[in-house]
C-alpha cells in the first residue's frame, strides 16, 4: 500500500494515516481488502493506518465547499456542477482524480463543514476528506412534537404539532395558500431528492408553511426544476390535517437489513403529496404507507395524519417499514427525534396500521424486542435504542410537572405509547404520562417555549386545535410561529376559511452572507461556533426575517455589540403580553366569523383578523429589533467613550 511505502521511505513516525478513496465501481472485495490491510499495519507497528471512503462519489463533498446540496442524485450529475463553481473562482473544470482538489477547496473547507452542519434533510452523517477527519452530524435531530388527546384539554379540543429546527436559521419560510388545482391530475410530480409521484385528480387547496424559493433557486436541493420546496404542515380543504416530520433514524442494524431508498419518498414531498391528495385522515395513511410499501421513503419520520374525526401517527424508522396508530383521546405524548411507538399489539386493526415485515426486519437485524408469537412489537427498542436528549428531558418536566427528569434518567416507560395493557390486552393508545391540569392552548404554546424546547435553532412551529363537533369551518385552528419560541408569539387561522395569509408571510428574501471572517459592513451577528452571517438588505422585510434577528440579536448580538440579561427578560415580557393581546383578538375573531350570515362574510372575517394578527406581530418584533439594536449600539459608543 503506498500510503505504508511513503511513511516507511521518509522515515517518518505519524501517529495516524488516513486513507480516504472513491469505492467508484471497484470490486467490493478490493474495499473490503484496503480496510483489513489497514487492520493489519496498524497492528504492526506506532502508525494506525484508517481506511474511509465515499458511496457513491466524494463529488458531493467537493461540492459543499460552494453550495447547499441534499440530493439524491447520479454522480456524473454532480461534476458539471463542480465545473460550475470551479470556473467561478478561476480553477478550471473538473476532472476525475485532479491532484490539486485538496489545495483549490482548501480556502472554502469551512464553508463545506459549516455547510454539512446545516444539511436539515436527509444526512445523519457525512465524511470530512480533505480534513482527514469524520464529521457524524445529525442535525435534523432537533424537531420536537406534542400531541394532547381532548379528554386532556380544557376545552374538550385535541391538540398536536411540532417544532421545525434547524442548526443555523439562515433559509427563509414562507406561509401560504396553495390553491386548488396547482397540480393536475395525471401529472407527474418530481420532488426535491428524486422521488416522483403521479397526482390522481386535480390538487386540493391547503394552508403551507415551507422553504422559500421564490427567487427560482430551491434552498433544499439548489435545484431550479418546478417543485415546492419543504412543507412541514397545514390543513386542505377538506379538513385533512399534516404535521410532517418529526425526523427519524433506525439503528445501522435495522438499516443493513431495509436500507433507506435513494429516490423514496422524502419528508421535502410528503405534506404536499398528502394535503393535494387524502380527502380523509385515514386515506392520507392509506396513501403515505402505500408509497413507503412502493417507493420506500429516503429517510426515517414521525407524521401526524388528522381529520376533524381522528387523528393518526405514522413512524418510519427504514426504507419500507412503517406502524401508524390512531390515537385516543385520554394520550399525551412528545417526541423529539425518538420513536414514540413503545410496545404495540399488531392485531389492533381498527387502530393499528403496519407494514407487513415491521417484525422480520428487526428479528433479521437481532434488534426484535417483543413477542412474536403474539404479534407484539416494541417499535422504539427494535428500531431506534436508547437516545438521551435534552429536550425529552425537559418536555417531561413540564409534562409531568416535574424537575426529575435529566437526559441520562429517563427510560421508554416515561414517554412511549403503548395499546398493550398490564395483562397483555389491547387497549386505548396510552401513555404513562400524567397532566398535572387539563391544558389550555396556551399551556400547548408554553410547552414549545420551555428551553432547550424552544430555542434560536427553532425556525416554524405549528400546533393544530381541532374540535371533533360543530362546523368544520370552525372546528380547526392553526396556530402558527416563526423562529424562536423562547421570544414568540403564536397567531391562529382558521384554514377552512382563510382564503389568504397576510403579505409579510410571501415576502422571498435574498440569502443570508456566511463567512469565517468578521464581515466590514452590513449587519452581521457571531454565532457561538465562531461563524460570521450577514444579513441581505431585505431580511427584514418578511416574517420569517424579522422574527429570525430578532431571535439572533438576543442571542448573539450584533456587529459585536451585546445585549444583557435585562434585554431578554423584556422581550420574554413583551412577547407574553402580545400573546394575551392575540388570545383577545382571536376570541373577538371567533365572535365575528360567528355572526357573520354568509360564508364570504366569514372567510372575510376569518382572513382580516388573522392577518391583522400576523402583521401586529410583524410590527411589534421590527420595532423591538430596531429598538435594540440602537440600544446596543449606543451603549458600544458609550462604552468606547469610557475606555
């Protein structure tokens, strides 16, 4: 092996050597051989010798020195991209094996790191060639979702939704109506990561909330073809509900025996595919776990799948499992990025919904915990083992109404669900969860806001209030917020009879500015990686973008300048007395869509109020920000006076 060879000819004693190579289309025994010869040197004398490879090419990496890229896609595909960006900054075209790769990326190897940290789709892991090192970054491990069962509420309401986070805020959202017909049926419909799928009638309209490509380039997969970007959530127009993804990941055992499917269907596709398609909760599961038997889905998710009759959560934790439960009304549960699934009994039909291998997968795997004879699977301890996170710790503190709970003291018992009562009967969906109280919305909205729940990683929240009586125009309310919930205020819709969202949602913003050196201009905040972003001149013109540094600001400061303990208390206090402000005009609201006497006169009472709602919010976070930031400035000047 040359890499042996060059240590022993220099006579020089390295302490670790790194073999990093393409597999290509080479023989799986010639990789196999290079990872035992390694086994072998290193055996032999001080050097460890490593062997790590790229599947299926090291292109992809190269090419996150320039851009954000989660895609599925052939690898002769990604060279013509590389030619692209190499041409930009004077370094030619790119050729298979050019022996200069590692100097001609080497001023951007940061960009390509920061951007493997803020890759929130498909990849739980990523291999660093060019630094030699291995970099496992599952920064989708971050979402958070709540469910209440209306026995729970106050109001006799049930409640569910999620949080989206991300490691670094800087992709622009969007909240919208997606009007009926958009897609046609017949039409083939090509996602972000290479799943397809053909609509069989024309389009529902639904509410959206999702990633901005307005400015013709698609944030997820930098691809321009006609798509939509990532929708996380909203209700159609018949009242069918989806909260989509709480991000999954079976355990490599689990995943050698079902692997993801490259161009299955992806979270980038499943609220959009489901909310143009399932006129009922049931007929969403239906189709979705059609598609994961067919297609196979590319990563592993946890969706809410509701109606104003039931409501419905899938997990998926391989490339063609799947157990979907309809949920009872007397359940509370969170997950944060871990299975919520504990021990399930598959003959629960009328409830229970599984793929036809979700037991043989994880006995093949030697992960099976349950009894098969009985038809009884643990789906957390088969597919996804022990996870400690802090957020499940901190969400049942506030659940349980506790302070107990640490990541390292939990177990299963604590949080999963389960139809599988003390003698081995099915029962309803429980939880061993008990509520101190039955919640209010707001104590749902609070929920979000426990740290490190909420947090400035946070970039969408929603949470769906459904009443299982009275007019469907009514019976659901979105509650929606963006960015961080740690300073937030959530405004509610009526999706049944909104027939648009205020304008400050739609506004498509320029791209926020990452670089490793302190920018000379603009305004920019040091997050506490170390890492420099500046803002385009027209981030705070939308929603998402005002919330976002406002949110950065009490977090990081700006252009160097701090802000203080009092600052953040007072913007915490500011945002609870906006909330109470929202919950008056939402009451109010409900008081006007009641009286009105035609349904036009509704959905314009409903849309007026929303919107107002959203853009009091708006006004309220600009004039904060601007406010602090003049506030920080000045005390920098007085400051330097001092000094």
């Amino acid at each position: 092996m040359k890499a042996r060879q060059y240590v022993q000819n220099n006579g020089i004693v390295f302490k670790h050597v790194w073999i990093v190579y393409d597999t290509d289309d080479f023989p799986a025994e010639n990789i196999d051989m290079v990872a035992q010869l390694c086994e072998e040197y290193s055996a032999q004398g001080e050097t460890i010798y490593h062997a790590v490879w790229s599947n299926q090419c090291v292109e992809l990496w190269y090419l996150l020195h320039f851009m954000y890229m989660d895609t599925d896609i052939d690898r002769s595909r990604y060279w013509p991209k590389l030619s692209d960006w190499l041409k930009n900054i004077g370094a030619g075209s790119y050729e298979k094996n050019r022996p200069d790769m590692y100097e001609v990326l080497r001023d951007n190897q940061q960009e390509g790191i920061d951007t493997i940290m803020s890759l929130k789709k498909k990849i739980a892991a990523a291999f660093i060639a060019c630094a030699m090192t291995l970099a496992v970054v599952p920064s989708a491990f971050a979402c958070t979702a709540l469910y209440v069962g209306s026995d729970l509420t106050e109001d006799g309401t049930t409640m569910f939704g999620r949080i989206e986070d991300l490691g670094t805020n800087d992709y622009n959202k969007l909240f919208n109506i997606s009007p009926a017909g958009k897609h046609t049926a017949g039409e083939v419909y090509e996602g972000c990561y290479g799943f397809t799928y053909t609509f069989t009638h024309d389009s529902y309209r639904y509410t959206a909330r999702r990633d901005d490509n307005g400015l013709g380039v698609c944030p997820d997969c930098d691809s321009t073809h006609e798509h939509t970007p990532y929708e996380e959530a909203g209700t159609n127009e018949k009242g069918v509900m989806v909260s989509a993804t709480e991000s999954l990941y079976g355990t490599d055992a689990v995943l050698s025996v079902d692997p993801y499917v490259d161009n299955g269907i992806e979270e980038a596709e499943i609220t959009t595919v489901l909310l143009s398609e399932a006129s009922t909760a049931r007929e969403g599961v239906a189709l979705l776990t059609s598609i994961y038997d067919n297609a196979g889905a590319a990563g592993g998710s946890g969706v809410f799948i509701a109606d104003q009759n039931e409501t419905w959560f899938v997990e998926n934790l391989t490339g063609h499992t799947y157990l979907a439960l309809k949920l009872s009304s007397s359940v509370v549960f969170m997950q944060p990025n871990i299975a919520a699934m504990g021990k399930i009994d598959l003959d629960d039909t009328d409830h229970v919904v599984a793929s036809a291998n979700l037991i043989s997968v994880a006995q093949k795997a030697g992960t099976f915990v349950g009894d098969a004879a009985a038809n009884v699977i643990d789906l957390d301890a088969s597919y996804n083992g022990d996870i400690a996170s802090d957020r499940m710790a901190a969400g049942l503190n506030y659940l349980y109404g506790t302070d107990t709970f640490t990541k390292d003291n939990y177990s299963e018992t604590d949080f999963a669900i389960s139809n599988v009562g003390e003698n081995g009967a099915i029962v309803p969906v429980y939880s061993n969860i008990q509520l101190t109280k039955k919640f209010s919305v707001e104590d749902s909205i609070h929920f979000f806001q426990t740290e490190p729940i909420g947090k400035t990683g946070n970039v969408e929240t929603h949470l769906f209030q459904v009443s299982a009586t009275g007019d469907l125009n009514t019976a659901i309310t979105e509650w929606t917020a963006f960015d961080d919930d740690v300073y937030n205020a959530f405004v509610p819709y009526y999706p049944m009879l909104t027939t648009d969202t205020a304008d400050v949602y739609k506004v498509s913003v320029h791209k926020v500015t990452r670089s490793d050196e302190q920018p000379t201009e603009g305004v920019w905040y040091q997050d506490a990686k170390g890492r420099y972003y500046t803002y385009p001149d027209d981030w705070t013109d939308s929603f998402y973008g005002v919330r976002d540094a406002l949110s950065n600001l009490l977090t990081y400061g700006s252009n160097g300048n701090q802000v203080t303990a009092k600052d953040r208390e007072a913007a915490k206090a500011s945002y609870a007395a906006l909330q109470q402000e929202i919950m008056a005009d939402y009451a109010d609201m409900k008081a006007a869509v009641a009286a009105a006497d035609t349904l036009e006169a509704k959905q314009a009472a409903a849309t007026n109020a929303s919107n107002a709602m959203s853009q009091k919010v708006y006004n309220t976070t600009l004039k904060m920000y601007n406010k602090l930031q003049a506030k920080t400035a000045a005390r920098a000047w007085v400051s330097s006076l001092l000094h």
